[in-house]
C-alpha cells in the first residue's frame, strides 16, 4: 500500500503531459466497483473460498489509459481495491521499433482459514489463534527494453517480490484431551511469512534475423527469507506450550544462460542453450519451545517434555551449482511430417554443512536439558541425460497424429554426515548411489470429424525406476534415520488417458465433453526386503460442459464435473485410503431484457462426501462439503461508454468434516459503474 | 393436490407475474444478442469477426514463429472442418483487435481470465473451484504463471526441451522450497507434484491426500510381522494413530532439514 502511494504522483506527472497535448490520440477504460457481504458463521472459511475480504473492498477496479502519438504509445493500468488489498499500477511508454520503459506494482491477497481439526469421539476442537489469516503478494518492477537498428532486443528488468502475512499449516499441535483414545495431532498450527527477493535480469537478443535467432541473459536473483511456524502443543493441559521453528535462509542466485536457433532452407531448424545457475545460501534458524510465540531458549523451562528436542544458534551454507545444456530439431521431411528431437544434459552439484545446538530432554521426572553441538553435512552429485523424440504426422484431411517418446538416465551420489559433540560421535555416516531413469510415451490426435464435432485424445505411459545403493551406512536397524539408504528401489508407474469431445449440435447448442483416467502404482523395496505395490492412484474425472442460445438473446451455459480420485494404501489397517472425490458444476443463464438491460443468474455447487469415522484407530480426515451458490446480476449498458452492473448472491457452506465449525451463510452484493473514455 | 406442489404453482403463476411480463415485453421488443462468456457481449469486442492467423503474425511475428514448437501447435490441421483453429481459437475474433492496431480490451486475453482455458481443459475448471486452488478464478494467479500456451512444452519448466525444471516453475513464487538441504527430501527431487496437485484438491494445501496414506505411498514397505506397520525398519502402528507423518514434531520439515536425516524438524 506505502509502495502503491509514493506510486502514483509520479504516474500522474507521467501521465500529464501525455493528456495535455494537442495530437495524441487517448481511449481507455475506467471500472469502479464496490462489494460486500453479510456473513452467519465462519467468517475465516468464506474469506479462504471466495478470496475476498469478509468486511467488504471496493474502489478503482481497472483503470486503463491508452495514449498514441505518430511513434509513441503511452499505456497506463491500474487498480485500487482496499479491503481486498488489490492494487495495480502499470505505466508503460514506448517508442514504436526503437525502445521501451514500464513499471509497476502489483499487490494481493490470499486468505487461509486456520481451523485445525476435530475429534468426534469426545468434540474435541482448538481455537488457539485468530484463524483469519492472510499473506500479501507483491511485485514491483522497472524494466527498460532498446532495440537497436538491426532490430537486436537489450532488456534490463528489476523486480522486487515479497510475500508477508500469515497463513494456516498443516503441521497440526497435539492433544491429550480425547478422553483414553490417547494422543491427537488436530491444534492448529499457522506460518508467519516475509520473504522478499530481488531480481535483476539482462537479456539481449535477435529474434528478427532471416535464419537465426540468439538470445543471452543473465539473472541474479536475492532471496531472503524470515519464516516462522508456530504450534501450539496440549493446549488447556499443564504441558501447554508452544513450539516456533524459524527460518532465517538468504539466497543468492546466479545464472546466465544462452540460446541460439538456426533454419536452415524450410525443413530443418537447430537450437542450442546453455544454462549455468549458481545458487549461494546462508542458513540460520532454530526451533524453541516456550510459553510465547519466538521463545528465547531456557533450559530451565518448566513445561518442558521428554521429546521436546529442538535446536538454536543453526549457521550453515548451502551451495548448488548447475550446468545444462540442450539440443533441440526440428525437421520436416516432407510436407506432412515433422520430426523434434532433443537433448539434454544437466550436471548438479549440492553441498551444504549447518551447525547448531541441538536441545534435548533427559528422562522423566527431570527432565534434564541436555545441550550437544551439531553438526550436519552434505555433498550431492548428479548427472542427467534426457532425450526426447516428437514426430508429427499432418498427412490425413481434418487429422493430427503427434507421437513422443522422452528418456531419461540419471546417476549419482550422496554423501551425507551427522557430527554430535564436535565430531566424538557421529551419528550419520553415509554414502548412497543413485540410478534413475525414467521413459515415457505419449500419443496425441486430433480429429476435426465435420465442422462443429472435433473428437481429441491423448494417452501416455511413464515409468521411473529408481535404484539405490548404500555403499556406506552407519544407521542402525531400528533406528529413526534410515532414508535414504534404506531405500533400494522405488518405482513410479503411469497411465494418463484423456478424451475430448466438441460438438455443435445445432447451431445453437454447443457441447464439451471431457474423460480424463489415470492410474499410477508406486513400487517401493526396502533394504533387504521385497519389492511392495506401495500405493495405486486412481483417478476418474468426467466434465461436461453446455452452452445454448435458443435464442439471440438468450444463453444458457452449463458445467458439470464429477471426480473420483482414490489414493489407494496397503496399510489400510492403519490408515485409511486417501478419498478425494467431488462433484461441482455450475449454471449460468444470460438475457437480454431490454435494450439497454441484461439480466445473468449463475448458479453453483460443490459436494464432496469422503468423510470416514474411524477416529479410533486412525486419522478420520476425509473431506465432506457442501456450496452452493445463487448469483443475481442486472447490468445496465446506459450508452456505448457507461455500463453499470449490480450483482446479488446468497451462499451457503456446510462442512461436514469439521462438523459445522466451518459452515457459513452469505448474502454478497456487488456493484460497479464502467465508462469507456 | 398436494398443498406443497400447489404452493409452488401458486408463486410460479402469481409471485412471478412480473417477471412474465418481463419475458413478455422483451421478447416483443428486443432484438440485441446475448454471448456467452468468454465472448462478450458489449464493450470493444463486441461484433468482432474473424480475421485468420496470419493478420496476427504481422504484429506477433515473434509468437506465431515460435509457435510449430509449442504443445498447442499440434491442433493444427489441414482441411476444411480444421480451418479455423489458430489464434483466434483462443483469443476470439480479432477483427476489433486489428482495426484498432492492436488497442488492449479488444481481444480476449486468456491471462486475465481462464474462462478460454476452460473449453478445452474442462476438468481443470472443477478444480479451480475447489477450495484449495491456486486463486486463478479470483483473478490473482494466472494459468500463464506456470504455462507457456506459445511455446515449447506446456509447463514452462520441466522436459528434455526446456532448460528449467519443472520443479523451478513452483520456486518462483515458493522459494522457501528451493533448499538445498542438508538432509534433503527425495521426494522433491521426483517432483513437487507427487505430493501436490497444483490446480486445486480438496485438500488443504493441496495435497493429494491429507492423511499418512500421502507419505505411505513411498515409503510403506513389505511388512512382515501382523499388527505392525513398519517403515525404515521401525513399528509406526502407535505414532500413525496419533495424526498425520508431519503432525506435531515427529516428521515437520518434509521439504527437507537442516538437522535431522529422518526430517523431523
């Protein structure tokens, strides 16, 4: 909002001149609108859902500006949403085939309802924090591009972007309060984010060459982060206490790439890229347990628990360096055929070492702290050839045949270390082996049938094999910190088929027809143990969509998906399957009442119906829910500039998983007034 | 009759008597035509024609040469009924466009509304919708923030083709996942997607399950004693019943750690 403020004066003096003088041509756009709601219940959950502030926002909607003299053209775009805190602010100038500068900032927000989880055995529910809860979005850039005379691009673009706010977690606190079921993770848990990072990129290139295109550039990018999780753990019990883990990383980026394309006659085209990142981190955080959010760490602490472990005082470095190259051709042999290889390899080296003090607890009823020096390494190396070859068949009237196979041969090593007590113990000690590849094979075609009735499908099969080998490792049997060497295959297999049908059944009815399956098995082997069916994803999606104008005035549009999805586990002793099966659709009707006047309902619903009670002997968590939603809107086009619209809806939520807690009622309303200058 | 059924004939015949006369009175009197979106019924678009790919180039020389390359090149097929797909498959009638040499708000511009995405891509329209989804249907991510409909592979990282991996497509606006860590997750390096579906889940967070089933999937193991559940080697039956793998200290840094190889925090 400061950034949108200290904006805009000079966006107006930008603008001024450009009103001001006699030749220029100016059209543009100015929308202002305003909305609200009435809300009965969960306040946070309809902010989440419909992205909106549950106080209401309103104010400049869209603003454009278009100004042209003989070679410039002046471009001005903005928005001012308080309450949504949506605010844009885009003024671009350019001198047409010779240079150009723009600038801007953008602004939004995203709202996250904090609920944590509910225990129906005994009503168990937490609200240990407000759960209204945003994070704010920005971008603000300055970006200036030249051509020179022969028509060769220089760009240089800052952009500064930030994320800063709070949003909910799924890292949910435990509880005892569920009576003799034992434990429970259902206490909220919510994120305090600011991030910020500055990029700086240059580009230069040719892309209006005869028979060749280049391009170079280069990227420096800054990140830092200040990231905090805070959860709350056995609220309203004597171990009330709460748990921040911060993270406190800065990044720096580096990376030039380059890429150069050549034609050669009309039937083959090579390209070549490079691309070389360097990544530099500093990392520091901790992870304290405490009576209030950012505990400084007291070993004295008197609600402390046996596992109560955490850390402090972590400084480390992390560096990663990449090379890539491709090879990319396109070849067309005759008319009807194209044929696309490629190649790619990328080379990756990661190593990191973070040291910390690790805090433990001794045994009950002392619970002792214990303080050890930490020390974690890392060193990763991977190499990766991936090679790719598209053919294009055009041959048939009214028919597309594309197929593409894509391969993929990965090796390396990873190196891995855990020091306790500066080096007298060393817990990790361990050198893995990697080898993965991957293969997949897709089909595409098209099928334009008559005019009006185009039939599409597309189908591909993928598999990746990933084989392990722990060619060093400390870890005992039994103990916590296996992976990955006790990893030793773990396989991914894929079926993806999806068919698309457009039909113009009259001329008045249009229909969209949409069947999307997959199937995908996981294989997973353990150290000295056979290979298992570990998980089976299934997913069944069915859309349809409608759109009829029986008459010119009128039009009715209509879409419907239903989606099953189940993520299928062995362990359905322990946990239940992963249910993720909806139904949503919409309806929406548009009329021509009067000359100057339209009138739109829509309508819309959402229904999912997964919830499993079986709070007991696992986790019950399977989404049930219901919407619906009725909109009402008049608009008024009074002339060919001035438009007003008026928008009433009434919403409803039940949320059956968290057994109301989240249920709210609304009655929305909406205006905006548009004037075309 | 039933009282209920004549209840509602009774406020369909009378209650909606002046929304009769509206029908009526319209019908009789208007002749303006109504489209459904993403055309628009007024506004500078309003009445455009079709005017063919190649009045596009003259502006967009650079999109429609990069174009045989990208994923959506493969609709375009010769023949009559397959004459029309091009640009204006996606951006409407363009004929306002060009008259006005190439004035924004006379064309559709999928960036700021997915509604042109939806025709094709129907199944991502439920998705969006649900209420854990990237915000495209608000307005406040694009489809164009991961894909890239004019060139090259559809995703903008990932592939034999792109330089960029799939997985720097979700660090851009995600740095905090970018790492490298210590101790790494290996999951991430299979893709963020195994755990994620980035256009919309019932979920929280988007994930493709809430429960341990999310984790299970890599990491169950051929069991071989009865009434255990072990995973590295280790009985999780008691700590499963608790809550999910990444709940309340026991495996939180599932993007990977700085500290602990089991990734705990």
């Amino acid at each position: 909002m400061h950034l949108f403020r200290t904006s805009a004066p000079w966006a107006l003096l930008l603008l001024a001149p450009c009103l001001a003088a006699d030749d220029i041509v100016t059209r543009g756009t100015i929308s202002v609108g305003a909305g609200g709601a009435l809300q009965d219940g969960d306040r946070p959950s309809f902010q989440q859902i419909f992205q909106h502030r549950k106080t209401g926002y309103g104010g400049i909607e869209d603003f454009q500006l278009t100004s042209e003299r003989k070679d410039t053209v002046f471009t001005f775009n903005a928005r001012a949403m308080p309450g949504d805190d949506n605010y844009r602010l885009l003024a671009r100038f350019e001198k047409t085939d010779k240079a150009y500068f723009e600038a801007g900032y953008t602004q939004y927000r995203v709202w996250y309802d904090g609920s944590g989880g509910y225990f129906r055995p005994t009503g168990t529910e937490f609200t240990v924090f407000d759960e209204d809860l945003s994070v704010k979005r920005s971008t603000l850039w300055a970006e200036v591009g030249l051509h020179t005379a022969n028509h060769t691009m220089v760009k240089l673009r800052y952009e500064r972007l930030g994320r800063e706010g709070t949003k909910s977690s799924t890292f949910w606190g435990d509880t005892n309060l569920t009576g003799t079921f034992g434990g429970r993770g259902i206490v909220p848990t919510f994120y305090a984010l600011d991030e910020v990072t500055n990029v700086f990129t240059f580009d230069i290139g040719n892309s209006a060459l005869e028979n060749a295109a280049w391009h170079v550039g280069a990227r420096y990018a800054e990140t830092t982060l200040d990231n905090r999780r805070h959860t709350r753990r056995r609220p309203q019990e004597t171990a009330d206490r709460i748990v921040t883990t911060h993270d406190d990383t800065k990044t720096d980026l580096f990376a030039t790439h380059g890429y150069y394309q050549r034609q050669w006659g009309e039937k083959l085209s090579v390209s070549a890229g490079a691309l070389i990142t360097n990544v530099d981190s500093t990392i520091e955080g901790s992870r304290i347990y405490g009576q209030t959010f950012d505990p400084v760490y007291d070993p004295a602490y008197v609600r402390r628990q046996q596992r109560d472990e955490g850390y402090y005082d972590l400084e480390g470095t992390a560096e990663l360096k990449q090379t890539v190259l491709n090879l990319n051709a396109a070849y067309a042999p005759s008319k009807h055929w194209s044929i696309r290889p490629s190649l790619r390899f990328e080379n990756l080296h990661q190593e990191s070492i973070a040291e910390f003090m690790e805090t433990n607890i001794g045994p009950s009823p002392a619970f002792v702290a214990i303080l050890e020096d930490g020390e974690g390494e890392h060193e990763k190396k991977w190499d990766e050839f991936s090679e790719a070859v598209e053919i294009r068949h055009t041959g048939l009237p009214n028919l597309t045949f594309s197929a593409r196979g894509e391969w993929l041969q990965g090796s390396g090593n990873l190196e891995e270390t855990r020091l306790l007590e500066h080096g007298a113990i060393v817990s990790i000690d361990r050198d893995t082996d990697t080898e993965r590849t991957s293969q997949k094979y897709s089909f595409t075609s098209n099928w334009y049938a008559q005019p009006g009735l185009t039939l599409a499908a597309q189908y591909y099969y993928k598999v990746n094999q990933n084989d392990y080998e722990a060619r060093r490792d400390n870890t005992p049997a039994g103990t916590s910190n296996r992976y990955p060497a006790y990893l030793a295959n773990q396989d991914f297999e894929t079926h993806d088929f999806n068919m698309r049908m457009f039909w113009r059944a009259t001329p008045t009815l249009n229909l969209v027809t949409r069947y999307d399956v997959q199937q995908s098995k996981i294989h997973t082997g353990g150290e000295g143990l056979l290979m298992a069916d570990s998980s089976k994803l299934t997913s069944h999606i069915v859309s349809q969509a409608a759109t009829f104008s029986p008459t010119a005035r009128v039009y009715l549009n209509a879409n419907v998906n239903v989606t099953f999805d189940q993520m299928n586990t062995p362990a359905i002793a322990f946990v239940q399957h992963g249910d993720n099966n909806y139904v949503n659709g919409s309806l929406g009707c548009g009329f021509a009442a009067a000359k100057k006047d339209d009138f739109l309902v829509d309508a819309s619903w959402f229904r999912a119906s997964n919830f499993i009670d079986r709070s007991e002997f696992t986790q019950p968590y399977g989404v049930s829910m219901k919407q619906q939603a009725l909109y009402l809107t008049w608009v008024r086009r009074e002339s060919d500039r001035l438009i007003y619209t008026m928008r009433y809806g009434y919403i409803t939520a039940r949320d059956g998983t968290w057994v109301g807690r989240n249920d709210f009622n609304a009655h929305v309303v909406y205006g905006k007034v548009q004037y075309h200058f | 009759m039933n009282p209920r059924l004549r209840r509602c004939l009774n406020a369909l015949l009378y209650g909606g008597l002046p929304l009769w006369g509206l029908l009526f009175v319209s019908c009789v009197m208007v002749r303006r035509p109504m489209f459904s979106p993403p055309q628009f019924t007024a506004g500078p678009m309003a009445g455009a024609q079709f005017v063919g790919s190649k009045e596009c180039a003259q502006c967009h020389e650079e999109k429609v040469r990069s174009f045989g390359g990208a994923t959506h090149s493969k609709l375009l097929a010769p023949g009559e009924n397959a004459k029309n797909v091009g640009c204006e498959s996606c951006h409407g009638p363009g004929s306002k466009h060009v008259q006005s040499g190439g004035e924004a708000g006379t064309i559709i511009n999928p960036r700021q509304s997915p509604a042109t995405c939806f025709e094709c891509h129907a199944d991502k329209r439920g998705e969006f919708a649900l209420a854990n989804s990237h915000p495209v249907l608000a307005g406040k991510v694009s489809c164009a923030d991961c894909h890239n409909p004019h060139q090259g592979e559809m995703v903008i990282g990932g592939g034999a083709r792109n330089l960029a991996s799939m997985n720097d497509t979700c660090f851009q606006c995600h740095p905090s996942q970018r790492g490298p860590f210590v101790f790494e997750h290996e999951a991430l390096r299979e893709n963020c997607t195994t755990c994620h579906n980035p256009h919309g889940t019932v979920n929280a967070k988007m994930l493709k399950s809430r429960n341990a089933s999310l984790c299970l999937q890599c990491h169950f193991q051929q069991q071989t004693a009865t009434g255990q559940i072990v995973i590295g080697g280790r009985d999780h039956a008691g700590s499963l019943i608790r809550g999910t793998c990444w709940s309340a200290g026991c495996h939180e840094a599932v993007h990977g750690s700085h500290v602990n190889s089991s990734l705990r925090f």
